[in-house]
C-alpha cells in the first residue's frame, strides 16, 4: 500500500505570518493537531499543538489567560514552527511511513513532491483508522503478543485491561493502589490512596 493511498487531503495549512491564535483556533475547528506551513506553494515548516502548548504561559494562574490569549495574537506561527520537518513521497510504501512515524516517535508526515510542495499528509490517525477498517473486515484477527514473560506488573495491568473490557466500550482509567504502609519523605504530606476514575 502507498503513502497515497491513506494521505488525508487536502490539507489545512498556514502561512509563516498567521499569529497562534489563530492557529491554535484553526487546529480545535478542524479537529487536527498538525499544520503544515506553507510560503506559496512551497512547505516551510510545520506547526503541531504542543508546539503551541510549550510557547504558552501557563494556564494554572487566572490573570495567565488573557495575557497568554495576547501574546499568542501577537506572536507569528514562524517565531514557534519547526523549520526542519521529515517528509515522505506520495510513492512511498505506508509501511515505511508507520515504521519511520514509531522510530522517530512523530504524530505526522507530511507528504511532498519533488518539489516540495505539499500534497497531503499522513498522521497517526489515518494509521488508527486503516488498522480499525482492517480488523472489521477480519483482516487482523490476532495480536502480536509480547516475547517477555507476564511478570506481577504485567499481570496487574491484564486485569485492569479485562476491567475495561468488561464495560463493553466504556473506557476507564484504573489507577493503581498505593500500599497503606507506603513511607513519607521528610516534609510532605502522606499520600491518600489514589481511586478509579473515568477518562
């Protein structure tokens, strides 16, 4: 299968003058969290969410919001992109993309010609939704299992993963127990046991 085949296009761009207000806007519209930048035809950089959370003041104080809200209007998406961005062929195996996107830990490539210019782009989600469409036609019907042996972690981690299929698609996040002799370090508090919560 080629990158052309699962690229998801056209695709939301910026250019290198916009102000990460309004891209941080564009990405919550469009429901993506990478944008490619573009000067002309040409891509020039690209811009993801975390990008923008890292260029942010922090949130945790009430006066942040609105300075952190004028910065960001006055700050251009070229002062915070990355310029130096991997991309990937049209031509290219999707393999190949999904094993560089996992070795390089990357949530998107985008896709070029020889010139540069930008066609579509492949993210982790187009590979979610290829592996969801392959395992309902019963293309997938087993899961690579791990070479380790199940050790008192792992064993722990597969019940709470039964616990969760048992809701039937209700997704939790199960928090481990800390032990109820569990020591404090020297001038902190004691810890309180952590409960279930929903995601």
């Amino acid at each position: 299968m080629k990158v052309r085949e699962i690229m998801s296009t056209p695709v939301t761009t910026l250019e290198p003058d916009d102000n990460l207000a309004f891209a941080e806007e564009l990405m919550t519209v469009e429901r993506v969290r990478h944008l490619p930048v573009l000067d002309g035809e040409l891509l020039v950089g690209l811009l993801s969410h975390r990008d923008i959370l890292l260029a942010s003041e922090s949130l945790l104080k009430k006066s942040a919001v609105d300075q952190d809200l004028e910065r960001k209007r006055k700050t251009a998406v070229r002062e915070v992109m990355r310029g130096s961005v991997d991309t990937i062929s049209p031509n290219d195996d999707a393999a190949d993309a999904a094993d560089f996107m996992l070795t390089e830990k990357i949530g998107c490539l985008p896709v070029v010609d020889e010139q540069h210019r930008l066609l579509g782009i492949v993210t982790d989600a187009d590979f979610v939704t290829l592996a969801r469409d392959a395992l309902r036609a019963g293309k997938i019907t087993k899961a690579k299992q791990p070479a380790v042996q199940a050790s008192t972690a792992t064993a722990t981690a597969a019940r709470g993963a039964q616990k969760i299929a048992s809701k039937k698609g209700t997704v939790t996040k199960i928090v481990p127990k800390v032990p109820a002799q569990a020591t404090t370090r020297k001038g902190m508090a004691p810890r309180r046991t952590p409960t279930r919560r929903s995601a």
